[in-house]
C-alpha cells in the first residue's frame, strides 16, 4: 500500500527506477475532478472495468464506452500480446481492482500491473481513443550498466525503432526481436500500442519514447521498460517473453 503510494508520486516527476523482478504496479489518478460515491459516474466505472475484463482477453485489447454525457466513461485495456487470455483476463481484473482502490474517485485513473507490462486499464470522462497518451508514463530501470553503454544503447534504440515499425502495422501493434551485441551479448526488445492508435500514431509514440524518454532515464543501462498510456517498450539483456 505505502509502496503504491509511492509509486503514485514517482509517476507524476516521471522517473522511476526499480530493482527488476519485483510484483508492483504502479498507477496514476490523473483527472483534476472527482467523482461522489454511488453516483451515476462510479456505476458506469464500475459498469466499464465489468466489460473490459470481459472483452479483452478475447483478443489481448479491449475499448468501449458506459453511459451518457454527463457520467459517460471512456476506457480501454491492453494485455501484453505473447499472453494467454485466461492471464489476460485475470491481469485485467487486477488492474481493474488497483484503480479503484487507489483512485477511487478520480474520474481519469491509469493502472499497469506489474514491471513485465502485462496489462494496463485506463479511464476517463474525457474521449482519447486514438490518441497518443506519453503524459502518463511509468519507468522501471535495470540498475545495471552496460559494458560499453554508448555503443549498447545506440544498438538497443535501434533494435527498438526497428520493432515500432515492424509492430505499428501489425494487428497486434506488438513486435518482438533481438540482436548481438557484442561478444556473446545479446539484447532482447520489445515494443507494443494500445490499438486505438493507428500505425502512424502507435509508430509516433514508439518514437517519442526512443527518442526523447530513453535518453533522459535509461541510456545505458543494460536494460529498461517504459510503459505509457499508449505504448510499452523494453530491452534487456535477457529474454523478455516468458518461455
Ligand atoms: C503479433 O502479431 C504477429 C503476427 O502479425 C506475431 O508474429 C507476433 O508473435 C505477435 N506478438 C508479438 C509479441 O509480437
């Protein structure tokens, strides 16, 4: 809980940094207005966390909208495209039950599970499919510095532009890959939109991330995954998609 806490604020300054394979989510109550208890609004919350976690685990991403303007909800949830939909459907739930105890009545709220980036949920009064959401933004870096940082960070950025424009045209909007770095020294990336976004917009947020978020938290490091309200990246040294 006082972990959670501290998240939230961490979120805001946006730079995290976690010492990797630890369980926390993280979220951000991100909305200036809240919203009273048993009001219309908190049912058609309620009502949306119901649907998405029935909806996305059909296909790994889930969108839809609960009741009329002026307590009409907009949401969407995003389950890491290499996970099956029964884990899918409880990470929703999960991430469904993390917003509403930590924003509870916020009427903007954005939870990510776990550091794998296993899901996310989102909500707002305030239409943004489509959208490019960086504002809200979680950083989990491996303390660990590369051999030869500029060299490894300049070949991971480029593993990781390579997958946005692989990912942002597919279904998915999810790509994975690997490369040598040097030796025997491989790094693992991968990159995934929420898919409101179309291909120019996810490839543009993959962009955004690359080039103005990497370089500002995590260069140089041997690894780093950077979850937003509308695209996740990662590169480690190691394989990121469970065996
Ligand atoms: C995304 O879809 C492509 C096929 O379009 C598939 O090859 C890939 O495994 C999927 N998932 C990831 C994580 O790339």
């Amino acid at each position: 809980m006082s972990c959670s806490r501290i998240f939230v604020l961490f979120v805001y300054h946006l730079t995290l940094a976690f010492l990797l394979q630890k369980a926390f989510g993280a979220f951000n109550c991100f909305s200036s207005e809240n919203f009273a208890a048993n009001s219309p609004y908190e049912s058609n919350v309620n009502g949306l966390i119901s649907t998405l976690s029935t909806q996305t685990p059909q296909t790994g991403f889930g969108q839809a909208s609960v009741g009329q303007s002026p307590n009409q909800v907009y949401g969407l949830a995003l389950c890491a495209a290499y996970m099956s939909s029964s884990s899918c459907q409880t990470c929703v739930e999960q991430a469904g039950n993390e917003i509403r105890n930590n924003c509870p009545n916020n009427k903007g709220a954005i939870a990510w599970t776990n550091q794998n980036g296993d899901c996310l949920l989102k909500y707002s009064n305030v239409e943004f499919f489509g959208q490019v959401d960086n504002q809200n933004k979680v950083i989990y870096l491996n303390p660990n510095t590369a051999g030869n940082p500029e060299a490894f960070s300049r070949q991971t950025n480029g593993l990781l532009l390579q997958l946005s424009d692989q990912g942002s045209v597919r279904a998915n909007r999810s790509a994975a890959g690997e490369l040598q770095v040097y030796g025997l020294q491989k790094a693992y990336g991968l990159t995934q939109c929420t898919r409101d976004l179309s291909s120019s917009a996810c490839k543009q947020c993959l962009e955004a991330l690359i080039g103005e978020t990497l370089p500002t938290c995590c260069n140089g490091k041997e690894g780093a995954r950077v979850f937003s309200g509308s695209c996740t990246l990662q590169y480690e040294t190691f394989p990121i998609i469970p065996a």
